[in-house]
C-alpha cells in the first residue's frame, strides 16, 4: 500500500508515497467509499508531494471519476484537494476535473498543504 488515510470530523486526507498506480487510486476510493464515515464527509485532500512516480492513464482516471460520479449521488457535496508539484498530477487531475462536471463535486489543486487545509475549510 502507497498511501495512509487519515479521517478528520468532516475532512479525510488520503498521503501516498512512492510509486503511485491505477490501482493504488482505486484501493483508496474503496477505502474511502466504503467506510460508515464517508457520507458524513465533505472535503477531501489527496497529498502527492512524497511520490516518485504517477503512473496513472487517462482511462484510468475515466474509471475512477466514474465511481467518484457514482458516490455523487449520495454524496452530493465535495471538496477534493490535490496537493501536488508533479505535472503528471495536473493533468491527469484535470482530466478527472472534466469527468466530475455537474456531479456536486469541486477539485481544487495546491502546492502545499497549508492552502488546500484552508480552501476546504473555507464555507
């Protein structure tokens, strides 16, 4: 496993290190989905600062907007924050930006975890 989740009140922040897969993405959306906590969840931060390698495809980023889209509609109401410095990041986040349009869902992408902690505390 390349990543920790660690659950707030109203906020889940998913760290990963190293390499990071599809799958690795896949296995945090599980987690993340299929805990008693999760609909109780409004903001969610995914720090990619500590990776060495993102090793993500667009279609795989179609696959996983597609459960984020399905959880949508329980849970209407996101805030995503990506902290990232890695342009691999960007662009596959701004795929999944695309994929998310009219779900209830808004991302937002940081370089450091002090401003994405701000934006998704902010009403």
């Amino acid at each position: 496993m390349t990543f920790n989740i660690k659950w707030g009140k109203k906020a889940v922040h998913v760290k990963f290190r190293g390499i990071v897969t599809a799958q690795d993405l896949i296995d945090a959306n599980n987690y993340l989905i299929s805990n008693s906590e999760f609909e109780n969840i409004h903001n969610q931060i995914f720090d990619f600062l500590d990776i060495s390698d993102f090793l993500i495809t667009k279609e795989d980023i179609e696959i996983i907007a597609a459960m984020d889209k399905a959880q949508s509609e329980w849970n209407k109401v996101m805030k995503v924050a990506i902290i990232t410095n890695d342009n691999a990041v960007n662009i596959i986040t701004k795929e999944y930006e695309k994929k998310m349009q009219g779900s209830g869902w808004n991302t937002q992408i940081f370089d450091n975890p002090i401003d994405a902690q701000k934006w998704i505390t902010a009403d």
